[in-house]
C-alpha cells in the first residue's frame, strides 16, 4: 500500500503543490504539534489549527445540515479572518480549515490564500464550484487542498444533498485530476449509507478520480431538522471502525477519521484544545456543530490567543467533556449540556434555538466504544496517531 501510495503522489501531484504540501502542511504541521504540546505542558491554550466558517451562504439545502442559511446572510469580516490567522502564526499554527455554508461563496476567496501564502487551507465544499479559471489558479497557488463533501455514491449522496448533485461534483473532481492537485473527499457515514461508504468499491471510485484522501464523519442530529433517522446504531459504528482497518491496508489513499487514538479509545479534538471553531459572526465556539461562545474575534482588540486562553467558557467545556464521556457529549448527554452553556450564559449564535434543539436530542451511542475498542494495528497509522498530526484528523 506505500508504495502505492507513494508512486500516486509522485506521479499524480504538480510539482509545486506536492513540495507546498510536505512543506507547509507536514512539515509546518510538525512543528504546531510540538508547539502545542509544549503549551499544554504550561497549561497554556491555544490550538494548533482552527476550523472557520467563512459564511452562511450556501446553494444546498441537506438533510442534516446544522447551519442556518435561509435568515440574514453573514460573513466573517476580512480583519477578523486576518487576525485569526496572523495570531495563529504567532503560535506556530500555519493550517486552517475552511467551511460554511458554501466557502467558495466566500467573496475574493483565492486572495484569502494569496495573502497567506505562508499557510496551508484545508477548504470543505461542496464541490459545485470548480471551473477551469479558478482550479488553474488553485494549482499555481499551491497551498489549497480541497475536500469535497460526498455522502455515498449517487443515489445515497443525491438523497441528502439534492438531485443532481453528485453528477456535478464529478465534473469538479475531473478538473482537480486534471490540474494535479492535492484533494479529498469528506464522507458522512450515516445509519443509511455505512455499509457502502466503507466497501473497496467506494474507495476504489475515488482513487481513479484523483482522490489521496479520504475524511469520515459519523453523522450527528444536530439542527433545525436533525434527521435522526441517519444516526447510526452502536452495532454499525463498531463495523464501520472494523472496516476501516481493513480498508488501510488494502488501498493506496489516506483513510482518515477523527474519532479514535492510535489504541482505538475514543477522541474529542474540542476536549484536549486541538481544534476550536469560529463562526461566521467571528464567535469563537468548541466544535462545528455546536454554535455557542463568549468570546469573540473582535474581543481584546482581536488578540485572539488572550481571548481563548482566558476563557474560562473553553476551558469549561475540556473539563464537561472529560468528565463524562471520551467520545460525543452532544450525542451522549445533550440535556448535561445544555446545562453546562446556559451555566456559562453562551450565546446561541445559530440565529435558530439550538438550546432547544440540543435538549431535545435523544441521548444515544456516540464513537465511545467502552469495552470494544479496537486499536490500529498498522503501523502507520499508529505511528501517526501515537506521533504525529497535522491538522486533519491524523491524530484519531
């Protein structure tokens, strides 16, 4: 599989995009993790990458999508994404994911990496955006990876994402083939779709399109309409970590999940400060799904490393979640939770009532497989999720 895998990069990679990856991303990676465990030792917070939805503005209307597109349309000011990242390389964090909504609705998007060239963004879409002039662009800037949302092949992707959507996407992955980048592709598994998602045939489909990565969720019920229906059972969340071992060892593409350690014990990047999220209004919150926070971009006149070090609310919640569970509070214990953010007077920045939403979750298994963990047992991914990581996920 490494050699494989190896000779697809080597091959399959331009040649700036493939020395702007083992730079900026391995290599700078390397270092935000030694900076970051070197602040953890001096009880010091702050993340060594950061996940930042840039608006709300999408052109999709999925199944489960927790963020709120249909109210006022909302942006991250250019200072606040600015200072976000300039505070960031002050603390060796040079990796950035962006998402939404729809990031490429993003005005002046590409200038966002032009500007930061000395970063690497790791850009989550929903892959309806590719045209020849902007991927042309993607490729001579270097230091984009793309990572296309895809929930199953078509019937079952189209089912959540809209007629027609899958087939547009192909057309987008053709022209990243095409122009040699480096790109994935972000699968939910869900209740619905796991058993196909994590067959050799899916991952086989996307390796001939280019793909060098491949970054499963596990789906949760959060939003307006949290379509519970697609939560997965305890019996399929334990198959799908099965097959996941298998499929490393088969297939000559990065297989990546961000919910077990190199020992198989079930992880919260939100709970051990590794990844913060920051909205489109600029509230700085624990995770993606979950829309509270006190502090904001703009706190402290935008020295965001004071404002997340201090906040006793951010700090709260690695305490809350430790306390109860290794995997998913939202999933596991969502009324303690809500609790826990009104005690904290958060405010809900999801311009719906997500306190209401989340209290009304049913309690239910998360990726905390107390007594049927499975650890890796291939050395590279143990040695990456023991030593190394660089931002997407590769820690467990």
């Amino acid at each position: 599989m490494l050699t494989r895998f190896a000779f697809r990069l080597a091959t399959e990679l331009a040649p700036n995009v493939a020395m702007k990856c083992a730079y900026l991303y391995g290599y700078k990676g390397f270092k935000a993790i030694r900076a970051y465990k070197k602040r953890l030792r001096d009880d010091v917070l702050y993340p060594p990458f950061m996940f930042i939805a840039l608006t709300n503005t999408c052109n999709l209307r999925c199944q489960g999508c927790w963020v709120e597109k249909e109210g006022k349309q909302r942006n991250l000011p250019r200072e606040d994404l600015d200072a976000l990242i300039e505070t960031g390389k002050k603390q060796n964090a040079y990796y950035y994911t962006l998402l939404g909504g729809e990031p490429f609705l993003y005005k002046r998007l590409l200038d966002v990496f032009e500007r930061h060239s000395d970063c690497y963004f790791q850009v989550i879409t929903n892959g309806m955006f590719f045209t020849e002039e902007n991927v042309q662009r993607l490729r001579k800037l270097g230091n984009v990876t793309p990572l296309i949302s895809i929930d199953g092949m078509q019937e079952q992707n189209d089912m959540r994402r809209g007629e027609g959507v899958f087939a547009s996407i192909e057309k987008g992955l053709a022209l990243l083939k095409k122009y040699k980048l480096f790109y994935g592709v972000a699968t939910t598994a869900t209740g619905k779709n796991m058993d196909e998602v994590m067959s050799d045939e899916y991952v086989k489909f996307f390796i001939d399109r280019g793909v060098m990565y491949l970054w499963y969720y596990i789906y949760r019920p959060v939003g307006e309409e949290s379509h519970p229906e697609y939560c997965m059972a305890r019996e399929q969340i334990i198959e799908m970590r099965r097959r996941l071992l298998g499929l490393r060892r088969k297939h000559p593409i990065l297989l990546i999940d961000t919910y077990w350690t190199a020992e198989g014990e079930a992880f919260c990047p939100a709970a051990t400060g590794l990844g913060f999220h920051v909205g489109p209004e600029g509230s700085i919150e624990p995770c993606p799904p979950l829309s509270f926070a006190r502090e904001m971009v703009r706190d402290n006149d935008r020295d965001v490393f004071k404002s997340i070090n201090e906040s006793e609310y951010l700090r709260g919640f690695q305490q809350f979640v430790k306390q109860r569970t290794k995997g998913c509070v939202i999933l596991e214990h969502p009324q303690e939770l809500v609790e826990f953010l009104q005690k904290h007077e958060t405010r809900d920045f999801s311009t719906r009532n997500a306190f209401e939403e989340i209290n009304a979750i049913k309690p239910r298994h998360s990726h905390h497989l107390d007594g049927d963990e499975i650890p890796e047992d291939y050395w590279v991914y143990r040695l990456l999720k023991k030593q190394v990581f660089f931002g997407m996920g590769a820690l467990g």
